[in-house]
C-alpha cells in the first residue's frame, strides 16, 4: 500500500529509488495490489526500443471499465462519478452516480453491439463536452472497440482524415454544441466529412442543442431511443493487457496526423497511478481538469485516472470566459473543488481580467493547482499560486504528452518544493536523459538538452495507428535506446527540470500542438499562393501564436491583401479548425533556404519575434538578400 501514496520527499526519493532500480518489481506491485485483473500476467515487461517493442503486463486479461465502474459498486455506489457541469449555468448542474454510471455505459455498451461493432473495431466520437462522451468512451472499452475521439473543434477536413486513417466504422456526433454565447452545427460538419468517408456505416446522434439536422436514411439514427430500450447490464469484454484501447491524433512535423495508439493494461496502472499522487487525490474531493475530452488531458484526467480511483470528476461544457470572465471561479465555489487543473493559456486569459473576477468566489476548498499543455510563464505561476490559490495550494506544472499517457515530469503537492515554472522532478518509474545534438548524453547538473526517456513506463503509447515505422523513426531514431520527446529542457544544480519549449517543427498555441506542415499545405491549397512557411511568437495569452510568410503567385498586384489574409485563414479553418488560424500574415517575394532547399525557420522565427539583432550563423543560406527585404517589410 505505502507505495501507491507518497506522502513525504524522503519517501518520494526511496520509491524511485526502488521504481529506477527494479522496475518490474514495482509496477507489478502495483498492478497487482490496485486493480482488478481477470487473469494475471505471465511477464511484466519486455521491451526493445530499436523495434520499437513494448508489452507491459504480458497475457495478463483486464476491462479498464471493470476498474473505473464495477468495482466501485460495492463501497462507492451513490458515489458521484461525474458533475456535468453546463455552458449555459442556468441549466443545472447533472450528478451521476457510480451506479448511474455504469448503467448508462452498459446500456451504451449494448447499444454498440446491437448496431454491429465488435472488439477492436474502430468507433470515432465526435462530441461536445456533456455526459454521452464520457458514457460513449467507456461503453467502447467495455466491448473492445477501439475509440479515436476528435476534437469537436477540429474542421469537417480534418475529422474526414482521422476517420479515414483508422477505417471508424461508426460515428458518434451530436446535433450541435454550445461553446459560450455560440452554437455550432456539428451534425453538419459531420455530414460534410462523411462525404470522403466511405466506411463509416453508422452514424448515432445524440441530442443536445435540438436544432434541426438532416437524417441520412439508413446510416444516422437518433441514441435516446436506442438507450431507452437497451439492457441495463453488459458483461465486460475481456481484454489483453496489450490490446488497444483508443487511438488519439496528435500532430507532427509532417502534414499527416499520428494516432497514437494507447494499451488497455499499462495505460490503466500509470493514469491511476500519477491521478493518485499528483492530485493527492483523497475519498470525497471533488477534482476538475478543464481541458477537453477531445484532448489527451481529459482521456487520462477527466475519464480513466480519475475513475480508476473513484473519484469525483467535473465535466465542464463551457468556456472559461461565460457567462463572464469568473465562470472558473464561480464553479469551483459551486461544487467545492478540491483539485483544479488548466492550462497556462487560460490562466494568462483570466488574470489579464479584473481581480473582482476572483475575489468575488470562495476558493477556500483548493488544495492542488495543476497546469499543463505547455510552459507556464512566471507571471501566470504567481498569478495562479496567489490570487487563485491564495499561497495555500501547491501548483504542479506537469510535463507530458499525447505519446506518454500520462504526467511524467512533475511536483507532488505537499511533498515536492515547487519553484516557478519548473515541472521539477521526475515522477516515479520515470528516467529522463539530456542530449546533445550530438547524441550524448549530458550528465551532472545545470545542463541544457533534448528531453528523452531512457526506459519505458507503462503509459507509453506502443505504436501510431497503421505506420509503425513512423512511430520508430519519430521516437526512437534520433537517440539510439532512447524515446526522443521533442522537447528541450534544463536540469538545475539540484536536479529541477524545466521545459523550455519543442524543438521541432510543432507549435504549441493555446496549448494546442499545432504541426507547421499541415498549416503549411492548407494554406498552398489557396489558388494565390505560391510557397508559405509559418513559424510561432511570443503571445502575451497564447504562449504562441502563428506567424505565416506566404509567396503568392503573380496576381499579388491585383488583390487587396486584407482580403486575401481573410481567405487563407478561412481555408485554414476548413482544413483544420479556427484554432490554427494565423495571427499575422505577410507576403514575401521568396523565403530564406538552405542550399540544400531547406526553409531556415530559425531565421524567420526570429524575425517573428522582432529578435533581428543576432542572426546567427547565415553562411549556409542560398538567398540572404530575400531576408533584408522581410526585415524591412516585418509585420
Ligand atoms: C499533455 C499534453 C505535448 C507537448 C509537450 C510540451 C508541451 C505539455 C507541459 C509542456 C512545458 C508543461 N507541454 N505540458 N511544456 N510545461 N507542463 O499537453 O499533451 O497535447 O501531446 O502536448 O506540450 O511541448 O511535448 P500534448
């Protein structure tokens, strides 16, 4: 048991200790003592970086919804499982209870079967943030299938890709959403994209906004009466600890999405896990993440790490600034919360805003403030710790990824001394490595590199959906034995880590992974444009936004720029979603390259952030006349 909650550093120390120096020893120990298994492992690890291969808990058979719901039965029944918690405030708060719960999976889970899918079928769900996504997600894993949740701000375009990429067979949509004062027609965006989706057989459609939508005879069907009619029991599918239990796209430096694909044995033991010490997560709180489902962050810490532990999780619908700039505040009065966790973005967001925003709740019940997504800046550290948290409640910057599963670098609250904008030390089981660009490793302290993970932890994501080799040559071809994370970090001279930012060619704007490449093709896509290249500044509330230098072809002359600037972000949005959309656009007669042909990023990123006095090295450039005359035209 003492394992499972660290309560003190001494503590922390001695069982990482123990988790870097027997790793099999420890997760066993803790797969065994805090989940419920159908049957038990023959091998808790094998694993070869160079394939890459990684099976954790080998043959072992599990349902994670049997660990999040059924067993919780007994002790936790009346338990609330779930606050929804509406855009519109006068709606009401929902409470879902454990039992309520998981009848409302089972019937799902029935519902699914009865309409055809079967284990390790792909299902896409396309959903607000309301009580269905969550019920929708466990009542895929309770019957095998696969679930490949996208963002319902992403656009038709990019919702037809991540469908077409895993072959869904089924998706899951609503009529529409609200997201503040607007309403947004998803059943319509669904439409459009299943124009290019020649697989997709169902459609279920959940009511929400009760706005008109079309039917398409013979593939959509309302759910309401699916449910009402459902069996209210579904017995568990067996899974294998090895087998998927969702794909999540996530962006990379080339245009095409990568679906990471998570397991249902090792993903379980590690989000429960972190859950556990990283919220110190005790009977009776109440906890809310406010990111999106859509989002690893909810997947992990909003769904599965929470109900594995049979928590309270608060699902927020709405946005951080509706009715006013103190919903945040307002609903962590409301239903006390315990642990809140958001990302630096909406952080920089409200406190830019009156200080009456806050004041005016009571945010006594706070014990922990997480953050995630991306660097948290020290203003919005300080901000957060003394306005929101009074300087009562510890603030865990917590550093992961799509690709990890769950928090890897991160404080524990009441244990680990926090400094501003360090995600600190490593959690337990977690081994980062310092690279030089060289390949070495850098070892000692007050050192700077490329953030990699020398051993595997049980919520590493095994592969991207139908291209291994991408995963390989993505992850674990830049540092031999390595996983390569694309982030660069500093350890300090007592071992603090700090995340300075990627390294690669994603940026990160509002907390969104935003790939350059895709952009990039969105925008070539317009008849007018020749070649673009887009880089990331600094954003006082985005952390990042995006800068696009755009050669157009010769009808330059003839067209008024505003307008066309309003077309390529229009064809972005198409393509991708509004949050891809570009702060500043300047047309350019050419774009700094290589000899090679490579576009210099680096040069432009500086011109971007008005950072032109030290160009750094320009002697491989092919066109540096082409830079004076961006300088000179700079936005
Ligand atoms: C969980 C999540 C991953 C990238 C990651 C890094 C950045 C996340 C951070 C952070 C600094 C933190 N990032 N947390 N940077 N401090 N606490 O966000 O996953 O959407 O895949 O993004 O986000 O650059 O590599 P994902």
């Amino acid at each position: 048991m003492s394992n499972y909650f660290i309560k003190n550093l001494e503590e922390y120390f001695q069982v990482y200790r123990r988790s870097v120096r027997d790793p099999e020893t420890f997760w066993e120990e803790i797969a065994e003592e805090h989940f419920l298994w159908r049957k038990k492992w023959d091998k808790v690890l094998s694993w070869d970086f160079t394939k890459p291969e990684i099976r954790w808990f080998e043959n072992a058979k599990l349902n994670i919804t049997e660990n999040c719901l059924d067993r919780h039965l007994p002790i936790r029944k009346n338990k609330t499982a779930i606050i929804f918690e509406p855009n519109n405030p006068k709606e009401g708060a929902q409470y879902i209870t454990y039992k309520e719960l998981h009848e409302r999976v089972c019937k799902m889970a029935n519902v699914l079967v009865d309409k055809g899918v079967q284990k390790g079928d792909r299902v896409c769900i396309y959903l607000p943030m309301i009580p269905e996504l969550a019920v929708t997600v466990l009542a895929c894993a309770r019957i095998g299938a696969i679930h490949s949740v996208v963002f319902a701000g992403f656009s038709s375009t990019a919702l037809a890709t991540r469908i077409n990429d895993c072959d869904c067979k089924m998706v899951i949509t609503s009529d529409g959403s609200y997201r503040g004062k607007k309403q947004i027609d998803l059943k319509g965006i669904v439409d459009i994209a299943l124009e290019e989706c020649p697989g997709v057989e169902t459609v279920l459609v959940v009511k929400r906004t009760g706005t008109n939508i079309k039917m398409k005879e013979g593939r959509d069907v309302l759910l309401q009466p699916l449910l009402d009619k459902a069996d209210s029991y579904f017995e568990v599918v067996k899974m294998d600890a090895e087998d998927p239990l969702f794909i999540l796209y996530t962006s990379g430096s080339t245009g095409k999405p990568k679906g990471m694909v998570h397991s249902c044995g090792g993903y379980m033991v590690y989000t429960a896990y972190t859950f556990k010490n990283i919220f110190q997560y005790r009977e009776n709180d109440v906890y809310w993440c406010t990111a999106d489902i859509g989002w690893i962050t909810g997947h992990s810490y909003i769904v599965y790490g929470p109900l594995a532990n049979g928590a309270t999780t608060v699902m927020f619908e709405g946005v951080p600034t509706y009715p006013d700039f103190g919903r945040f505040w307002h609903i962590v009065e409301k239903h006390k919360v315990n642990q809140f966790y958001t990302a630096p973005t909406a952080i920089r967001a409200l406190a830019k805003e009156n200080y009456e925003y806050v004041e005016r709740y009571d945010l006594s019940s706070l014990k922990v403030l997480g953050t995630v997504g991306e660097p948290i800046n020290e203003d919005a550290w300080h901000w957060y710790n003394n306005v929101v948290g009074n300087d009562q409640s510890p603030i865990v910057d917590t550093w992961w990824q799509t690709e990890t599963g769950g928090i890897m670098i991160s404080p524990i609250p009441y244990v680990t001394p926090t400094i501003p904008t360090y995600a600190t030390l490593p959690f337990i089981g977690v081994q980062p490595a310092l690279m030089d660009e060289e390949g070495n490793e850098i070892k000692g302290n007050q050192v700077h590199g490329r953030l990699c993970i020398k051993f595997p932890w049980p919520g590493i994501a095994r592969t991207i959906w139908g291209n291994h080799e991408r995963y390989r040559d993505t992850y674990f071809a830049a540092y031999e034995n390595k996983y390569f994370t694309g982030d660069g970090a500093l350890r300090d001279e007592v071992g603090y880590y700090r995340i300075t930012g990627r390294v690669d060619d994603v940026i990160i704007v509002s907390g969104h992974n935003l790939g350059t490449a895709p952009i990039e093709d969105a925008i070539n896509e317009h008849h007018a444009v020749a070649e673009s290249a887009i880089v990331g500044f600094p954003h006082d509330i985005k952390g990042n936004a995006l800068y696009g230098f755009v050669i157009l072809k010769e009808e330059r002359e003839s067209r008024d720029s505003n307008e066309l600037r309003k077309e390529i972000n229009q064809q972005i949005t198409e393509q991708i979603g509004p949050i891809a959309k570009l702060d500043k656009i300047q047309f350019v007669p050419g774009l700094p390259k290589t000899r090679s042909g490579k576009i210099m990023r680096r040069i432009l990123r500086k011109i971007a952030s008005n950072d032109t006095d030290n160009m750094g090295d320009i002697s491989t450039l092919l066109n540096p006349e082409v830079v004076q005359e961006i300088m000179d035209n700079a936005l």
